[in-house]
C-alpha cells in the first residue's frame, strides 16, 4: 500500500501557542493604564493639561493651534530657530494665509532638560506660557500668574 502524506498548505499557519505551550503573550500593561502610553504620548499630555489650565482664563486661545514635534527643524543659518544661545524648547508661527496661529513644543528638548514627570510638566507649562505670552504680546506673568513660582 501507498501511504503517502499530503503535502503541507504553502504559506504562514496561524500560530495557536508558543513553543513552551503557555500560549501567547500578551501587552505588559492593559491600554488604560498609564504604562501602556508612549513618552510622545504622556508629553502631548503634558501640554494638553497647560493649554486647558490657560483656555480658561484666555478663551481666544481657541483660535490657536499647538503643536509637538521631535524637534526643532535646522533650517538656513542664521534664519532659523536656532541661536547661539541653544537649542528652542518651543516656537510660534504667527496666522496668516487663513492658517491660524500655532504654538510649537519641541518634546525631546526638554525631556533632555528634566529628570521626572513633574520637572518635565512644570518645563512644558513654562515653555507653553512664553510661548503664548509672545504671540498675545504679553508678559508670561500676565498670562499665568503664577510663571516662575515653583
């Protein structure tokens, strides 16, 4: 008699366990646990809970946009955001061209700057108060009066 074996179906199986036979693994942490987030993430937090603290009390903050980037683009020397004073932690695009104003936060310029969660949100608040101080043309203590208390 001619026993054979069929042959195997070409392309991937679906996998039904790992090797060991304790199944697959699963995320670390479920999604609405704060592990799960991503450092972009937690920093766009960050700025999100600054603007809020300020729409309150400068509601035509609404007509702003705010940004997160990487950051801060090299474009040509000496017309660009960058000095010899250092690296921008933030920046503003005045509106024009029917595009409304944006302010930037730049993420790992400041990480760079801080060591834990809360330095890092009091940096990001300060940054998001100049940078809003300078397109209303303000002082950062007149848009938050509580700037440069710490």
């Amino acid at each position: 008699m001619d026993n054979r074996v069929p042959p195997r179906a070409a392309g991937p199986r679906p996998r039904r366990r790992d090797r060991h036979g304790r199944g697959m693994r699963g995320p670390i942490a479920p999604p609405q646990v704060p592990l799960a987030a991503s450092r972009a993430e937690v920093f766009a937090d960050l700025v999100r809970d600054s603007v809020e603290r300020l729409e309150r009390r400068w509601q035509q903050l609404a007509e702003v946009e705010f940004l997160v980037m990487e950051v801060p683009r090299l474009e040509g020397t000496g017309d660009g955001p960058w000095s010899d004073e250092g690296v921008p932690l933030g920046g503003i695009i005045p509106a024009r061209d029917g595009r409304r104003a944006r302010v930037v936060v730049y993420r790992r310029p400041i990480e760079i700057r801080t060591k834990g969660r809360d330095e890092r949100a009091e940096l990001v608040h300060e940054v998001v108060v100049e940078q809003v101080a300078e397109l209303l043309g303000l002082t950062p203590e007149t848009v938050d009066p509580r700037y440069g208390e710490e």
